[in-house]
C-alpha cells in the first residue's frame, strides 16, 4: 500500500491547550530539571523544530511547526516526571534525539513541548546477544563497543550519528539490513518506555510485547531505553568497484546480493551521482559506482564477479572507521550530496522492487532527469529514484506510472504514521488516552 505521496497540514487532532498551559508546564519543569533543563529561547525552540525534511521541496514549502517548549533530562527516571507534567497541563510533547529523519516525523505539528532525550547516553550492559543502552546513546558509538567486544549490531542507521532511540522510534533500514530486515522485525528484544498518561512510570516491555513501539514516531510511547540485538563480530573489507554504465553496475550489485556469506550494506550509483560524492580516488569520475561492505571470505568471489561483469575493483579497505565511511554513503545520502551539488534542483521518491534492476531505464524515465540511487535490502531491491523538481503533482503523478512497472513506492514527503497505521493508532488510543505524545501523525 502507497503512502499519501504529500502531506497537508491539518488541524485534525489538535489538543486544546494554550499559552496559560505552557507557562505552567514550563514552572513544572523547572522545579523538576533545573534553569539548565528547560529552555524557551528561539535558538534552542529553532534547533528542536528542526530535522532532516529540508530534503524535500514539498515539506520544505510548508510551515511543519515550532515548539513553545524544550527540555533536556538527564537521568532515566526523571522521564516520567516530566510526562505526568505534560500531560496534567494538556501539553502535547513530541520526542526527538538528534532528528536525523527526513520526514517531518519529530517537529512539533501543533507547538507544545519537545522532548530532548540527546543526553540520555549511557550504555548500560553488552552480552553475547543484545546491547542495552538509553534512548540518547548514538548508534556509532553502540557499534564502537560492540566491536570492542567481538560483536556488531545486527544493523544501524545510515547516519551513524543518530540516536538509538530516534532510530527505533523513526528509522528503518540500515548496514545489516540485508541479512537481517528493517529495525522492526527483530531487531530489539526490550524496551523501557513511558505511556502518555496521568500515573506514567517507566514500563519494561520485553520480546513481542516490545515491538508494537518500534516505528511509530513516538505516538504510542517515549523509548527511554532499550536492548537491541548483536552477533558475533565478522571480517569485513569494504571494497569498491567501478563500471562503465549504470546498468552493468546495477546488474553487478543485483548478482553480488546473493552471494554468501551475505553482504552487510551494498549500495550503486551512476555517474552523475558519483559525481556529487565526496571526494574519494575510489570514485571515479565519469563511471558508476558499487561499494559495499563484504565479508572477508567473499571478497575473492565478489572480485571475480566484478571482473567477469566488466567492472573494475578500485580499492578494498577495513577497519571500523572505513565501514562507519561507507555506510554514511547509503539510502537518502547520495540524494543530500546530489542536492548539495545542485541546490534547489532535486526531489526524490523512495522505491522497492527487484524491477528497479530489471527495468532500470523505465523506471528513471518516469521522472524528468530521473536518476536511481541502488540500495540491496532483505529480499529485494531499494532505491532513491531522484528527478527534477517541477511542482507536487509532477511528483503524485509519477506514483501510478512507477507501481505499474512493478516498483513500490514510499513517498518522504509526508510525516504520518506509515507502518501498520491502524494498528498504531489502536495502541496509541490506550497508552496515550489524551493524544499528547506527537499529535498529528494520522492520515
């Protein structure tokens, strides 16, 4: 099922408080944090209304929301506190960690109070099996320990900066995505949260009863802390290769997501984006590009397809620092380097689907300009299919054209809830009886 292709701003779900409302939370919370804890100044309210939508032209020509309101705890367990006092006072509070998303997903539609949980960043335990750390600890420094200890992350963000919180609250895929699915199918095994409620505590939530809040922007519940799952640190060589055409490296990254062990990011693209890229003697400039992140026991196997695909190995690289390297150059970040380059210029659609291969050169004639940016998932193909901004229904059009060439489509140019919407909103309607924890989110 297609998400709505563009958000609209509506008042539907607005929580009926005022300024009166946010005076008084703000003297709560006071008391509770500390003059340090709390801030109304515009710098802090600008950087808390803030994410990674700038992205697309069509958020970025709305006014999303500004909050009244943010504040910064410290310790775990003041979180709870803080809930209770929102909530008496009718305040709606919108979490965020460092809001690396790239939808709208954690500014504040209707103002109110936002939840800063950046200095929650303590790991807390590592085992044979999961890594448990509060909502604030970023996901490069998680992957860090877990390498200090034999393990990795089953999988993490492409913008390793991001919270851990943040990740499981608004993000999705990842390095490890490949072998192991998106962020809620699996990947945690507990949380800590804390319902919108009158009595709110920390809740401990374990197994499949913890999974329900992955994903869900922060509606049903605010991730405090968690336990995500590790396994046993592999050899990895990150290797780059570079092709003549887009579609002999596409045709190289479609044969080299087969082979075993599994790749744990692997990503392509063609000159023109190449172009954009940062600086690297392992892009060269005129010629496509497929780098990814292999397993030392593939690397001959993955050489020998490279060669025999016409393409050539232009640098095998290792070390934690290299994999961190290529996976910021993954999913939305090739399109921010290409915008970059070219400001003012670009949008792009989220696209799945094995016919982004199979049918490459249809699918980027969809769009004027159209140009594909190649990620290998869990099973199938994904991809940032990039074209020339013209106006929205340039945009809403071309959905119907890339579905019937057998793509599917997500658009980021909307902040609804878009993972099982209806089983959310069930789940949000009794851990967060008010509608305070970011109101907005439902189409």
């Amino acid at each position: 099922m297609t998400s709505p292709v563009i958000a609209v701003g509506t008042d539907d779900g607005r929580p009926d408080f005022g300024p009166g409302d946010v005076d008084a939370l703000a003297d709560d919370l006071l008391s509770l944090l500390g003059p340090r804890g709390i801030s109304t100044l515009p710098r802090a309210l600008e950087r808390a209304g803030r994410d990674g939508s700038g992205m697309s032209p069509i958020l970025s020509a709305q006014d999303l929301g500004t909050p009244d309101l943010v504040c910064y705890p410290r310790t775990a367990e003041v979180v709870p506190a803080i809930v209770r006092a929102a909530v008496a006072r009718g305040v709606p509070i919108t979490t965020r960690g460092k809001g690396t998303g790239n939808y709208g997903q954690v500014i504040p539609r209707f103002g109110g109070l936002v939840l800063d949980m950046t200095s929650l960043t303590g790991i807390h335990e590592i085992t044979d099996q999961t890594i448990t750390a509060q909502a604030g600890a970023r996901m490069i420094n998680l992957e860090q320990t877990a390498w200090g200890s034999g393990s990795q992350l089953w999988m993490y963000p492409s913008t390793v900066q991001s919270t851990l919180g943040g990740f499981l609250g608004g993000g999705s895929a990842g390095t490890g995505t490949i072998v192991h699915g998106r962020n809620h199918e699996g990947f945690v095994t507990a949380l800590d949260v804390v319902y919108g409620t009158e009595d709110a505590e920390l809740v401990h939530l374990e197994g499949e009863d913890a999974q329900p809040f992955v994903h869900t922007y922060g509606v049903a519940g605010v991730i405090v802390r968690a336990s995500v799952r590790v396994e046993p640190l592999q050899e990895w060589r990150c290797l780059h290769a570079s092709f003549g055409s887009t579609r002999e490296a596409f045709d190289a990254a479609y044969r080299l997501s087969s082979i075993e062990p599994r790749p744990r990011l692997l990503s392509a693209d063609g000159p023109t984006i190449v172009e954009a890229l940062p600086a690297d003697p392992a892009f060269v400039r005129g010629r496509a590009n497929v780098r990814g992140i292999i397993d030392a026991r593939a690397l001959e196997e993955s050489t020998d397809l490279i060669t025999s695909a016409g393409g050539r190995v232009e640098a095998v690289r290792e070390g934690l620092a290299e994999t961190i390297k290529l996976s910021t150059l993954s999913y939305n970040h090739p399109t921010w380097w290409l915008q970059k380059a070219q400001p003012d210029r670009w949008f792009h659609m989220e696209v799945r689907g094995d016919a982004l291969v199979t049918r490459l050169e249809e699918v980027e004639k969809v769009y004027e300009g159209g140009m594909l940016h190649l990620e290998v998932g869990n099973g199938m193909m994904f991809g940032m299919l990039n074209g020339v901004y013209r106006n929205p229904q340039q945009v809403i059009d071309g959905v119907a054209a890339l579905e019937e060439l057998g793509v599917g489509v997500h658009s980021p140019h909307q902040w609804y809830v878009d993972l099982d919407a209806e089983r959310v909103q069930a789940l949000a309607a009794r851990t967060d009886p008010k509608g305070l924890l970011n109101p907005g989110r439902w189409m």
